[in-house]
C-alpha cells in the first residue's frame, strides 16, 4: 500500500505517566509530543508509537468493546524492532527493568531476538538478522 504516510501504533496504557517515562529510557529519547492523553515517539522517518491512557481510548470506543482496563497485563501486541546493536537493547532492556521474557537467542526465522514486556504485559522485541553479522 504505496499510498500510506505514516504508521503510528498506539498502546493503550493503564498509566501514561509511568509508560512514558519507561519508552523515553527504553528508546533513550523523549517523546515528540507528550499532552494529557497521548505520548509520542518519532522511532523512524515514517513511524510513531503512541501511547494513550486506556480511560482516554474507553471514551471514544465507549461500549462497543471490553473495556482496556480488563486487558492489562495480559501481551495484547508485540513491538518487533530490528536494531543494529542487539547486546545494547537487551542491556538497556535489563538496566530500565523490563520485565525479561526471553534472552537472546537465534530462532528459526533466521533473526536473533529478545523478548521483553512493559509494565502493561506489552510485548517488546529486540531482533538481528542472523546473516547480517
């Protein structure tokens, strides 16, 4: 789909505050936008993750689907970043207390990866390609 822009991925979050405050040491930047209700993060030239409050996402989905305080906890999404430098994600990872799914490990998709989660069960992958190195 030629015809997209920009991919933004919003995670609903039980506490903005405390999830952006967790991204901006994960991805060692602070957000571009950061308002009451949303939290940005410019990640690459043609991508954003956004954060939004579950009680802000409630109000516009209102009763149409379970409530996104009933999902925290539980890996609702997975963020799969490919990185350069795996060790420094996964020692950054550990050093901001992510919660440590998986370490790295060659898989049989040909990436290496890690996997952590995030204070709200999201999942986070940090992955090389095998043959890159």
């Amino acid at each position: 789909m030629k015809h997209i822009q920009l991919i933004e991925t919003i995670l609903y979050v039980n506490n903005q505050q405390a999830s952006a405050e967790f991204y901006t040491k994960l991805f060692r930047q602070s957000p571009d936008l950061d308002v009451p209700g949303m939290t940005e993060f410019k990640l690459a030239e043609n991508c954003k993750l956004g954060l939004m409050p579950n009680k802000g996402i409630a109000k516009i989905l209102e009763d149409k689907t379970p409530h996104p305080d009933l999902g925290n906890g539980i890996p609702r999404c997975e963020l799969y970043f490919y990185v350069k430098n795996i060790e420094l994600e996964f020692d950054n990872a550990i050093n901001i207390e992510a919660k440590l799914i998986s370490a790295i490990k060659a898989r049989d998709w040909g990436d290496k990866v890690c996997y952590f989660s995030d204070m709200d069960g999201h999942i986070i992958a940090f992955a090389e390609k095998l043959n890159d190195k």
